[in-house]
C-alpha cells in the first residue's frame, strides 16, 4: 500500500445529497429523485407490457396500478424499516413520520407492494400471480436507482476494506473524528444497485420477455425473482456494514436472515407454480 495518510489514498465521499437546495434543510434529495426515476421506469415497462399483449392489465389500468404500489412501496418500506430493524422506535411514534430522516427497507417494501397486488388483483379482478409475475419485472430498476441514491447520501456504507476503491464514507465514524481515523469502507451501495438492480433486471425481463413462462406457470417468474434477488443480496451483504443487531443473538446479519427467509418463500412459490402448471395441462 502506497505511503501517506488515508485521505491522500482514498476517496473522500463528499457528496451533496441535494440535486437542488431551497434553505439548509429543505429541498430536492437525490433520494426523491430515484424513487421518481424508479417509479418513470415503471410506468414505461407497464405501458410496453400491455402494448405488445404481454400484461394482464390494460393501458388505461396502468397509472391506477402504478399509484397502488407506489402507496405499498411507500407505506411497506418506512414501517417495515422500523418494523425490521428498529422496532423500539415505534414507542416514539412521530419518529416514523419523519420521513426526511431516512429509513427505508427493501424487505418491508416488498411486503408493501404484495399487498397493494391483492387488493388491485381481487379489485380488478385479473389474475395475482399474472400481475405478480409482471410486477417483479418492474421492480429492480427501482432497487437501482435506491442504491446509486444510498451511495449519493453516504449512508449503508461497507464494510472495512483496503482495496484501492474503497471509500471513506465521513458518516461512518462518531462526528468531529479526523479524516485521518476514519477507516476506508467498500462502496456497498454500488455493488448492491449492480448486484439488485441491473443484474436482476436483466434476469427477470430476459425470463418475461421471452419463453411462454408467464402463460404456461404464472407465478413461476415471482418465485424465481425473490430466490434470484436473496441470493443476489446475500453476497452484497457481505460487504455491507450490518446496519442492526443480528436477531436472536445469531452470527448473522439482519438483512441475510430476512433474504434467507425470503429465498425459501421464493422457492416454494416456483416449485407450486409449477404444480399448478402440470394439474391445468393434465386436465386439459
């Protein structure tokens, strides 16, 4: 390692969490922004699906689909994070209204999104796992653009690294520490927006696009998804700072045990989906 004191050697993150800054503390957040790119990229990958006969929704259904889940990405990502990871905050109620303080969860997002699926499935009356299946084709453009926001806001920083791009993240130490003691980190967020984001979205558009799969076994692509997306996230949790106490005393991280968890539910969806294929193609 080349001589000199650790700022000469890496980067210092200094980035403006702003895109535009009305006083000190109020104004545009890149934050925002990525939720609004996420949710566009959405609309558009709705509005191609149900143009070229591939959706179970129509054009006109779009923007009502696409405003549920922006309410269960919303709503499931900021209580599932204090749900997941700092229960204790909900003895502090005004604390989960704050919103300008950060604290969103993947994890409680999905759970968000599932809910808004059944209520505009058994609403509207098209097939949930249809729905589910292209749902999950929309999502990581949205996992991608969070995690270019995390990195943006220096926040979900790695863990301690010496490789040559290791960051030094200035949050990551107590306030007031010297630049020369805080500890470079691996750029974390940039390898879960590639991992969770670009990398499962080729997967899932390459699995929905092409091959009769959505036809043949509906909830198959949904399966796939959340056993694609625990393992893709598993790996980028071990480089990732662990962010709460791992639960029940156990030697791993929060976000690996939820992924797990939901890895398993991944698979069972998948294998049933396939279950369900093979019973339709008997009686038929």
């Amino acid at each position: 390692m080349n001589a000199g004191s650790l700022p000469d050697r890496y980067w210092v993150h200094d980035l403006d969490p702003f895109v535009v800054k009305f006083t000190e503390t109020i104004g545009i957040r890149y934050y925002g922004l990525s939720y609004m790119l996420g949710f566009l990229a959405g609309f558009v990958l709705l509005h191609l699906a149900s143009k070229r006969g591939r959706s179970p929704l129509t054009v006109a259904q779009n923007a009502d689909y696409l405003f549920a889940i922006v309410i269960g990405v919303l709503a499931g990502g900021r209580l599932g994070y204090f749900l997941l990871y700092e229960p204790e905050s909900f003895l502090r109620p005004l604390t989960v209204l704050k919103v300008w303080a950060g604290g969103m969860a993947s994890h409680g997002g999905f759970i968000g999104v599932l809910l808004a699926m059944m209520w505009f499935a058994r609403s509207r009356k098209v097939s949930f796992w249809q729905l589910a299946d292209l749902t999950c084709m929309i999502t990581p453009p949205g996992l991608f653009f969070g995690r270019i926001a995390n990195f943006i806001n220096g926040e979900l920083w790695g863990r301690v690294s010496e490789v040559r791009w290791a960051v030094i993240f200035p949050g990551s130490a107590p306030a007031g520490t010297p630049l020369e003691r805080i500890q470079p980190r691996h750029p974390s967020q940039l390898y879960e927006a590639g991992l969770e984001g670009a990398l499962l979205f080729a997967f899932v558009a390459l699995r929905y696009w092409r091959g009769k799969t959505r036809e043949i076994a509906p909830g198959r692509i949904v399966g796939e998804f959340l056993t694609v997306y625990a393992v893709l996230r598993i790996i980028g949790e071990i480089f990732r700072e662990p962010d709460a106490t791992p639960l029940f005393g156990m030697s791993i991280s929060r976000g690996i045990f939820y992924s797990i968890v939901m890895g398993v539910a991944g698979i069972a969806i998948a294998v049933l989906a396939e279950r369900r294929a093979r019973v339709a193609d008997t009686d038929s």
